[in-house]
C-alpha cells in the first residue's frame, strides 16, 4: 500500500480506522500522543480510504500552512502524489486524490469540494472549529457516506472534556468529561508512555529553574478559554531585569546541550523583551505576523523557522505559534515564559521536544509561571487529568436508566426547589409516580439529551442509542432530532422552528445597515456646518440601539432628493424623532426614508 514503513502503533491506528470505515459512518478520532507521527498515519489512512473507494478523493484539513507543508511532504514519502489547497501555503490544486489545505481556504472554494471525495481527515482535531464542522456538513449534504476522521494528540479541550463520546474500550465517558463531543468514539490511544516504552519519543526532564518566575495568580480565563491581553501584559511586560534573570538561565541551562531551545512567550512586545536578553545572532523571533518575524540577518517567519531548522540559531522565540505540529527533532529545550490555558496546549508545547534525534538523549522543560503543580499535581506530565466544566459550581449528577436498551447513564441533575421524585428513566413525578408532564411532555429531571449508550446495529456495528430525553421532530418526516439541530439527522430537511427562523431573519436584518430598517432613536443630535462642496447644510447625529450615524441635510436643496431631505427634516418641528428608518447606500453615505414610523419589532418565539 504504501513505500513507507509504519511504526507497530501506527500500523495499529491505520487499521482501526480502515476496519471502521467499513463499518460505520460516525465520525471517530485517533488520539495518538504528540511526536507519535499522526502525520505519517495521515498519509497511511489516505492512501488506504482512496484505494478502498475505487479512486475518491480525500480531503485532510490542518490549521496553519506549516502543517499543511509537513503532512504534505509526508504523504509524498509513500510514493503517492498529493495537493495543497492553502492561499497561505501559494497553492490551489486539487489534481490528485489526496488534499491537503487549510479550512478556511477550503471553505471560500466549498464548490471544489462536494464532488468525488469519500472521506476528511482533520489533524489537530481538538481545535476542530465552527468552520471544519460546516465544511464536513456540506461535504456530507453531497455525500452522506462521507466518512470523518480526527487526529489529535491532546483529544480534549478547555471546559469540555474529552472531544468523544466513547473510548477504545467501549466506555462511555461520563458528562462531566466530556460534554458534547464532536466525535462518536476513539478507535485507538497510543500514550506517552507506550512510545517512551518502545523508545519512540525522547524522554522529557522537567527542570530546576534557578531563576525567579513571573507571577501569574492573577490570570484568570476569560469565557472563551483565553487570558486577557492586557493582563498579560501587566504580567509580563516591563519586568526588565527578571526578564533577563529568566532568560540567562534559559541560556545557562541550555549550554552544553546539542539542538535549539524554544522559548515561549505571552506577548509581541513580551518576546521582544526575551530577544534583547538572547545572545545576538543566535536567536530567532517568530509570531502569527510574518513581516515581524526575523533572526538575525533573516527575515519573514517561512525564513527563521527554515533557519532554526538547519540550527543556523539555537534560540527560537515563539508568541502564539509553533505550538502545534511543528516538527523540528533537534529541539531539546522547551523553555515557557508565559502561563498556558489548558493541559491540553501545555502538552502540545512539550512534544515540540519528545522527538528523536541520534544526538538528543533526553529533553528538558523549563517552566518560570508556576503552571507545572497546576498542570501536573502528581508530576506526570505524560497523562493530565481531564475534566469538562460543570455547568455550575453547584452542579449533581444522577444515575438514569435508559428505557430503550437499559443502560445507564450519568446526566447532571436540574434543580428540583419543588422536591419531584425522580423516575429511574430520568423524569421529575409526583408522589404516586406519576410523571410531570408540560406542553411538550413529561420533565426531564436531568439536562442529558440522548442516552450516551452504544448498541447493536446489525453486522457486528454499534450505534448510539436512539433513546432522547428531549427532541423536536422534523415537519417534513416526522424523525426525532436533537434541539438544537438545525437540519434532520434523516431528510436533511429544515427544522427551525418558524417563530425563531422569524428571529434569525429579525437579527440579520439588524446586522447590516445596508438593509433598510426602522429604529427607535436613542440619541439625536443638530448642529449647522458647511459642507465640503461649500453648502451650508444641517448636520443630523443618529443613535440607535443598533448603530450610530451622521446625515446632512441641505439648507437650499439643489435636487428633489434633498428636497425630500429638507421637508421631512422641517416636519419634526424642531422635536426630536422617536424612529428613523434608513438605509446605508454603496457610496457609503446613509439615506432617511421617514421618521416616526413604527420601530422593527423583534419577534417573539
């Protein structure tokens, strides 16, 4: 199949997913450690689902142009040609069967892609993002027998688990680790451990920083999983002299060491501060911004990273890049000067170093943030605790026995001031056992949708138990769906409720100022002026609960249009208008059509 030899464990994971392609359309992850080489696994699947499909193509999204070129030159390797399809990347093609591209580059060209591909590979999978998802859900609108694979090393995320329902051994994985996943079930876990154990990856030291580190107490993740800007700049930025404290250890600590040293740091102007402490001319600098990139005499990022590379330096600077899927084996130091999000990225960071070189016995982590007991309590840095947020602090969970195939499953509980008893399917009762029922059927006692249980399908396949909690069902063939979907699991049929269609209709008409509309006036301001042309004229200031803007009204119209401006302007009578109703044109100026009109209504579902 391939001119490549694959590792045991890798040979392992391609199998897997071959023999699950033949079973099932769920969409399944491989959670193979960083350094495990999901890269060449990738390639393994691809060739295989191709060869297995009579020739369909297969498209293999990656986040950043970097992967795209590495998973790229690996799927060359076997002596199958491939394309790129990434505007960063400086190509467009989709001539050979095998794709490899960036999402959103493939998105703006979704057309190129719902034709003759039989499955998507996404690396990185923990990163899976709004855009993957509706790429895959158009390539499965043209081909329901699409098949769809994550590659991940860190397979879980910031506040939601586990990114799958099931494990390789057929566990469900309980609420409170993982909530909502995208993914069905993981086919194969190949650990740190297993690879360190066949001398796979290079064992990691986690080092005794002889330097004072950055406090990072007050950092607190804001509710999309991020820390604010400007709180790490007050961490980071401006600490002179234990900046450079930190970085002569860094240095120190790396002598004597054969490969570079990667440093992390938490802003643009933070790194900077690093690269003024780093020996001249040994040391790169590298953010998502390729004009700021440099090392030395070289510039652009696609030219320091090709620098650091062939260790022309030792010392690469990284801000918000290079944390995931970077390939540089001769890495031996991973030096972290700014305070990570999650496990999950910390992990990602650290692999940068576990791969093999004939030169690097063992790598060395240097942390100066104080994130190693958080991360780590135990000091493993191989096997982080994985948890999802629970929905409020206060959060219980109960046991509910699935009605349809008698499994149980774990949900965390709805409040219950009114002291229901709870049936053991998981609905609120009352005191004779009677179920509590509303305009949509009995209550759930519990937020779980659809029972989490694995059953038998037919031909040796498994399925998720079709067993829901709470659905609505589709107009058009009556399926049962999950609430929140928009399209039915069955016909593909529209489901949105009308009411909130009316809604989501209110609030794209409120988006645009380009589509007439008519507003309350919160704010209304007059001031007279002349105009640029030298015409004295009425400056009317607007503000709505939508948007602000500016019309000028004409003391001595020279048109009918500003005529119409003038008079209804004169209308008001000097009192300020309750609504507008207006319209932003192509050139960019704003047109009134009347005032006092009734304001828009948003519907009320």
């Amino acid at each position: 199949m391939s001119a490549l030899l694959f590792r045991p464990y890798q040979q392992t994971c391609i199998d897997k997913a071959i023999h699950h392609a033949r079973t099932s359309l769920a969409p399944a992850v491989i959670d193979a450690a960083p350094a495990a080489g999901k890269s060449y696994m990738i390639a393994g699947i691809s060739d295989a689902l191709t060869t297995m499909s009579g020739g369909k193509k297969v498209l293999n999204l990656a986040p950043s142009k970097e992967l795209v070129v590495q998973n790229h030159e690996k799927m060359l390797l076997t002596g199958h040609p491939a394309s790129i399809f990434s505007s960063s990347a400086g190509s467009k093609s989709t001539r050979h069967n095998i794709v490899f591209g960036t999402p959103l580059t493939v998105k703006n060209s979704i057309s190129r892609f719902l034709k003759g591909y039989c499955a998507v590979n996404v690396d990185e999978a923990h990163g899976i993002t709004p855009t993957i998802i509706s790429i895959i859900d158009a390539m499965r609108d043209a081909n329901p027998n699409l098949r769809v694979f994550g590659w991940s090393g860190t397979p879980f995320r910031l506040g939601s688990g586990y990114i799958y329902r099931v494990d390789p051994d057929g566990r469900i994985m309980p609420e409170q680790q993982a909530k909502d996943p995208y993914f069905d079930k993981c086919l194969h876990q190949v650990s740190a451990y297993e690879m360190l154990d066949q001398g796979f990856i290079c064992p990691m030291d986690v080092g005794a920083p002889l330097s004072d580190g950055y406090d990072t107490s007050g950092l607190k993740l804001n509710r999309m999983g991020k820390f604010d800007p400007k709180d790490e700049h007050a961490v980071y930025v401006g600490q002179g002299r234990k900046t450079a404290a930190i970085v002569y250890d860094v240095v120190q600590q790396s002598k004597g060491r054969y490969g570079g040293c990667m440093l992390y740091a938490g802003t643009v102007q933070h790194a900077m501060e690093i690269m003024e402490s780093l020996p001249p001319g040994n040391s790169g600098f590298v953010t998502g911004d390729d004009s700021m990139a440099c090392g030395g005499a070289v510039r652009g990022r696609d030219n320091v990273i090709k620098a650091y590379r062939e260790q022309r330096f030792k010392y690469l600077v990284s801000v918000g890049a290079l944390t995931t899927g970077f390939d540089v084996a001769h890495t031996s130091v991973i030096a972290t000067l700014r305070r990570s999000e999650s496990a999950s990225l910390i992990q990602q960071i650290l692999g940068r170093a576990w791969r093999l070189d004939p030169m690097k016995a063992r790598s060395l982590w240097l942390d100066y943030t104080g994130q190693v007991d958080e991360m780590f309590p135990d000091g493993d840095i191989y096997a982080p605790e994985i948890k999802a947020a629970p929905k409020k602090e206060d959060a219980t969970y109960i046991n509910v026995t699935c009605p349809m195939c008698n499994g149980v499953n774990e949900f965390s509980a709805r409040k219950n001031d009114e002291g229901y008893n709870v049936t053991e399917d998981g609905y609120f009762a009352d005191l004779t056992g009677a179920k509590i029922e509303c305009e949509h059927g009995p209550i759930p006692a519990h937020y779980g949708r659809r029972c989490l249980n694995m059953v038998p399908v037919g031909g040796g396949r498994l399925d998720q138990c079709q067993q829901r909690w709470t659905s609505k069902e589709c107009p058009h063939c009556m399926e049962p769906n999950d609430i929140a979907a928009k399209y039915c699991r069955s016909c593909r049929g529209e489901i949105i409720d009308p009411n909130e269609k009316l809604q989501i209709e209110f609030r794209a008409l409120k988006r645009s100022p380009y589509n007439r509309q008519c507003d309350e006036v919160v704010v209304f301001e007059e001031r007279d002026t002349v105009s640029a042309s030298g015409n004295e004229v009425t400056r009317l200031d607007f503000k709505t609960p939508y948007r602000s803007f500016s019309v000028w009204v004409q003391k001595n119209p020279k048109s009918q249009f500003a005529m119409r401006q003038l008079e209804m302007y004169q209308s008001l009578g000097g009192e300020r208008p309750q609504t507008v109703e207006y319209k932003k044109e192509e050139n960019g100026f704003f047109t009134v059509f009347s005032y006092n009109k009734p304001k828009d209504e948003e519907p009320v579902v």
